[in-house]
C-alpha cells in the first residue's frame, strides 16, 4: 500500500514512515487560497452515511485520484493495483476488519489499515483523505497483471521505474532537472543481459541527483537513499549521540523524562521554561497507529498538565533530530498548543501522468485545540537538516499558531510528501514523494526546507567540541523567564 507517512526514520531505524510568516503574507494571495480551501472542504472529506443508517457498501472497483493506484474491494478482501501508462502490478492486499461501521482493512501484520467508502480512502496516521472515483472494470492493463518476477526483462524494469517518476513525481522543474534527457542517456545502458548490479547501478546514477531523502530503491541486497547535500539522515548512532550530549550540555546533566520508548523527552528547566524533544512521530510502539496515538496522549497528558501549562513561561520544542513518521501525530500535538482552531496546511496530489504541473485540488487541514490542558505562551522551536518528514509537516502547521513561535538553527530537509511505495516487474521497492503540502499562501517547502528566524549551528563537530549548543541557548535567549512576567505581558521579550 502507499505508505501512510514518511518512513525516513523507518529505513534509518529510529522509527516505525514526512515556513516563515506564513500568516504574513499578502491579504489578496491568503484570502484567494483560503476560499478554495473552503470550497474543497466538503468535497474531500469522507462519505457519511445518515444518522443509525447503515454504511454505504464500497464494494467495487475504485481508481484514487493521483498516487497510481487502483483498489478492488470485495467484502472480505481488498487489493491494490500499481498502474502506470506502460504497467499495472499488483501491490498488497488486505483483509476486511470485523465491525459494524465504515469498511476498515489491514494488510499483513496490521502494517497498515485504511477505512474504505464510496468516494474516498483514509490510511490510518496520514492526513486527509484520497479521492476515488468508481470504475466498472478493472483496467485494462491490470487483467491478468503478472506479479513481480526476479528474472523480469531488465528493459521492462527500467521502463516501468522510468514512468513512474514521469507521472507521478512533482519536483523535477524545480530541481532543474529533465527527466526525457535522463531516460534518453540511461535507457541504452540497459539490455537483455544487464546483471542486477548494473542495473541498479544505472537507476542510483538517475536518483542520485534528485537529491531527495523520500527516494529510495531496494532490492538484491542493494540499497540506495541520501539526504540533501550537506545533512544528515538521523539514525539511532546520531540520536543517542545527541541525546547523552543534551542530558550533559544542556539539562546540565538532569535526566529528563521519557516517554514512547524513549522517543519523547520532556524537562523542566531553569526560570519556568520546558523543554520537549521528540526524535519521531512514530516507533512510539509495536503496535498500530492507534496504540501510537495514545502512547503520544499518554506522554502529553504527563508533560501539559494543569499546573504545568500554567505556570510555564516558555517552551523548547526540540526536532533537530527527527525523522518523521505520522502526520496526524503532528497535529495532535499541535492541538496541545493552542485554545483557537487554525489553518495548518493543505495537501495536493499530482494526479496528471502527463503533466507535472496539475494536481488534486487542495484539502485543507486545521489544528482543532485539544479537550486537555493546553499551552498556549511562546515556543521555540528547534529544526535543522535532519528534521524530516513528519517533523517537517508539525512544524509548518506551527507557522499559523496563535502565540508566539520562532524557529531557530538551520532549515528542515525539505521532504513532506507521503512516500508512495512502488514494486518493480523485477521485485525491487521503490519509494518517492507525489504530494505538496501548502501553506495559506500556496507556498512549498519541498526542496530546501522551511528556514528558520535566527540561525546557529546545529550539532556541527566544532559544537561538540566546545561543548557548545548554540540553537538551545538562542532559545532560551528569546523565550520569557520567571521575572519577565506573563508571556502575553511581555513586550521585551525577543522572539525573532
């Protein structure tokens, strides 16, 4: 299936899966974006069925709009279908959950769920919904589609990677880069006798300059993802690392407390400030999303309590080591983080295979303010180059919180999109972004991140050297302290 959210962490092993002033901009340019985002509210949210009426059945043959992909949903069963102009695999399927409610389905091991009805698909930890439209038959090219095949036609395999970048990748005019000049300097390296090495010898040297952490292919024992030039992909040796150096350099050697299995940390500190880290939004368990969702809940509850929220004066959200996961954890989060609902993103989907310029229309999604103690003064938010995905999402939907925030250190990655998975004729994985996430204005990040306000270095080897953390004092610097009075009643305060 496709990936419910960004496992740039997965694949790193931190985790289970991906914007400055945004408010500021022109008044004409907010208020145009926000009146389609209006109009699409209805139109992309899921099918509801009347008060005690029974679910409308999604039995069928169903094509999402964008992502490639054709469902057959039977009463018991779902299966997936990978289509392209030139191809039609068969994914994953999936098993009908027991319950009385809307269509609920798992794949292998409960990997994923997706809650299907006529109209629209959901996939547990992602955000929105997907648009689907009713087909009367499989198409064409999906009748009788072959499963993968280790001792497919290298040709083939290449052409099927080759298209599903032209139709589905969004990125290519803004990285400058012309995907027909790279099929046609590639394709006569491959034949009927290219050994799998070559060939993914061949495939790396085409991704490689994309320079996009939510690319990666798999297969016979090979391996091939990298992050933006000059960043890194958080992994468990990195996250450790930081970990002990912030307990020691920053907490002043003070244990915080830990929750979801040590990904969340949260201490008080000095002058009536708080400092959260989070190194993912998912891996919190060995569970579902849902068990997710209430061990996020669970450290929440902890850190934001009644007491807490009111006495603290300011607040450190630390991502400089994330590496994504859910979406929707994002915003549950952001939901402790303020009294008033607000915009938080939109998200789109390349849904033309021949035009890279056109996508689904964009749905909105808001930051709704959380039935628990919330805390609603100033944040500064940490971010830097191994901020990703997931990461990424939470803090563009901080970009509008009422309150003040202010981001400091270097600029996130700059991968927000989903990863849409893909399995070659040949059976290697391959993984690439199809969505943008906008902010009010219409504005991506995709690429070289959202910048922050104040820039220091982050985690460099100079900073550890010198026992120096430059982002978490600038933090403090501009974050209100016991002394400074309320944070609503505190002009001098600096944030930004």
């Amino acid at each position: 299936m496709t990936a419910a959210h960004h496992n740039t962490a997965a694949r790193e092993g931190t985790g289970a899966r991906t914007r400055t002033g945004a408010g500021r901009h022109r008044r004409t340019a907010a208020t145009a974006l926000l009146l389609s985002l209006a109009a699409t509210a209805t139109a992309v949210g899921p099918a509801t069925a009347a008060a005690g009426a029974k679910p409308a059945s999604p039995v069928g043959i169903w094509q999402l709009d964008g992502y490639g992909t054709v469902l057959r949903v039977e009463s018991g069963r779902l299966q997936q279908y990978q289509l392209t102009g030139v191809s039609c695999l068969p994914g994953e399927s999936a098993r009908r959950l027991p319950g009385n409610g809307p269509a609920r389905y798992a794949t292998a091991d409960d990997d994923e769920i997706l809650t299907v009805r006529p109209g629209s698909v959901h996939f547990d930890g992602s955000v929105g919904d997907r648009v689907t439209r009713r087909l009367a038959a499989l198409p064409d090219l999906c009748r009788n589609a072959p499963a993968p095949d280790p001792d497919a036609d290298p040709v083939t395999t290449f052409d099927v990677f080759w298209q599903t970048f032209v139709e589905n990748y969004p990125f290519f005019a803004a990285k400058g880069i012309d995907w027909n000049a790279v099929r046609d300097q590639h394709r006569p390296r491959v034949h009927a006798g290219t050994t799998d090495p070559e060939l993914f010898a061949v495939l790396k040297d085409m991704l490689a300059p994309l320079h996009d952490a939510h690319v990666s292919l798999r297969g016979s024992g090979m391996s091939f993802a990298e992050a933006r030039p000059g960043t890194t992909v958080p992994g468990p040796t990195l996250d450790a690392r930081v970990k002990a150096y912030v307990q020691e350099v920053d907490l002043a050697g003070r244990t915080p407390q830990e929750f979801a299995r040590g990904r969340i940390s949260y201490a008080d500190l000095p002058d009536g400030r708080g400092y959260l880290r989070l190194s993912g939004f998912s891996g919190y368990t060995d569970g579902d999303f849902a068990s997710e969702s209430a061990e996020l809940d669970r450290a929440l509850d902890t850190v934001f309590t009644a007491e807490r929220t009111a006495r603290l004066r300011g607040l450190v959200i630390d991502l400089r080591i994330n590496g994504g996961g859910h979406d929707a954890l994002g915003l549950q989060l952001a939901a402790r983080l303020t009294d008033h609902p607000y915009f938080a993103y939109a998200k789109r989907v390349r849904n033309d295979p021949a035009d890279a310029t056109r996508f689904t229309r964009p749905q909105p999604l808001y930051v709704q303010p959380a039935r628990a103690p919330r805390y609603t003064g100033p944040i500064a938010v940490l971010t830097g180059g191994s901020t990703m995905s997931a990461g990424e999402t939470f803090t563009q939907a901080l970009l509008d919180r009422p309150g003040r925030t202010v981001r400091i250190g270097q600029p996130t990655q700059g991968v927000f999109s989903d990863v849409l998975g893909r399995t070659l004729p040949n059976g290697w994985q391959l993984g690439l972004p199809n969505e943008q996430f906008l902010t009010r204005t219409g504005k991506t990040f995709d690429g070289p991140g959202i910048p922050v306000d104040h820039t220091t270095p982050v985690f460099t080897e100079e900073e550890f050297d010198r026992r120096r953390d430059s982002a978490f004092a600038a933090a403090l610097d501009r974050l209100p302290h016991h002394g400074a009075g309320a944070p609503s009643q505190s002009p001098e305060v600096r944030l930004g």
